[in-house]
C-alpha cells in the first residue's frame, strides 16, 4: 500500500497540477476549447511541459547537492529555495505569455489560472515560515478549484462533462491527501489546510477573472 500511495504523490505531484489542469480547460472546456487557435495550444503545451520538467530537473539537482533531503521536500526549512524557485519558473512563463500572445491570442481565464497558481504557491511560501502547508494537496484542490469555476461559468464538452471531471478531481484530491498522511508526510490538518487554500485561490480567481 505504501508503494501505491508513493506512485499516487509523483503522479500527482505539484508541478503537474497545472499542466493538468491546462490540459482539462484546452479541451473539455467548451467556450475555452474554441477560444484557442490549435497553433497556440501546441505553444501553451509546450511552455508548460517546460514548466514542469525544468522545476523537476532543478530540483533532482538540489537534491543531488544534499541542498533539500528529498524531491518531495518533506523539511519544512528546506522548503523556501525550491518555493522560490517554482515561483520564478511561473512567474517569467506569465510575463513571456502576456508580452508574446496578450489577450488576443488566450482567454483572460487561462490568464486567471496561471495567476492563482502563483498566489498559491506565494500564499504557501509564506505560511511555511509557520506551518508544514501540504503543497500536494495544494495542487490538486488547486486544479479542483479551477474547474469547479469554469463549471460555474461555462458548459463542458458533453463526452466528458464538469460532473465526470469534478468528481475524477475530487477522488484525485482524497488519493493524493491519503497518500500524504499514509506515508507521514503530512497530519491531517497540515492536509486539510492545503486542500482548502488551494481550493479559495483558483476557484476565486478563476470565477471573477482575475489577473494583471
């Protein structure tokens, strides 16, 4: 079981979450799906592929450095350069998107989504200095949060409709809090309390909008 549950926290791990839920918006998301040009969709994948792996390569890099103990970061002291690190990598993937493609190009929600995984990750960041926050849990109640707004907001492609979606997303969001309380990463709370700021942010800044 404890070999399962560590499969279930690379799988979902954190710096997947928004490729997956980039991925559900392009093409399940009706009024998204025909937003798009499929030329700037091949480019949006492309950026967050790279989004995930240069993160990950940074990271298998620290960890081969003895600079953090693990790729799951499970030190709470060791968290703030790899935090740091994930926000740059958002960071300068948004100002590029915005200079490069601007609003003509992709709607103002994948905007509002790339922008609610920053204020994810700088609300974490900041509650860490305190708090063992599960940033797991984070992501995938990140991504919960996200498509539960675009639920509220617009009609899903009828193959694979908001219901199938949100309940596939919340079975995901209880593996992935399991595996982090199965294998000791995480307490309940530590659990929760991700699951719950994950959640507020993308669904808040997805549903009004929001982004700079």
């Amino acid at each position: 079981m404890k070999d399962f549950f560590r499969v279930v926290a690379v799988v979902f791990h954190p710096l997947f979450m928004p490729l997956y839920g980039t991925l559900i918006a392009m093409y399940y998301v009706g009024y998204i799906y025909f937003a798009i040009d499929p030329k700037i969709k091949d480019f949006l994948l492309i950026v967050m592929a790279v989004n995930v792996f240069a993160p990950a390569i940074s990271l298998g890099t620290m960890v081969s450095r003895k600079i953090i103990s693990d790729i799951q970061v499970s030190k709470r002291k060791e968290r703030y350069i790899p935090f740091l690190l994930m926000l740059f990598y958002f960071g300068v993937t948004y100002v590029l998107l915005r200079c490069k493609l601007g609003s003509g190009y992709l709607p103002s929600d994948i905007y509002s989504m790339f922008c609610g995984v920053i204020c994810s990750l700088v609300i974490a960041l900041i509650v860490s200095f305190k708090f063992k926050i599960s940033i797991h849990t984070l992501g995938a109640s990140g991504v919960l949060g996200a498509i539960c707004a675009f639920s509220h907001m617009y009609q899903f492609n009828d193959t694979f409709n908001e219901y199938f979606w949100i309940s596939l997303l919340v079975g995901v969001l209880g593996l992935v809090g399991a595996s982090r309380i199965y294998t000791g990463h995480h307490t309940l709370m530590e659990v929760l309390v991700g699951s719950l700021v994950g959640f507020l942010v993308n669904y808040l800044m997805v549903c009004n909008e929001v982004f700079v």
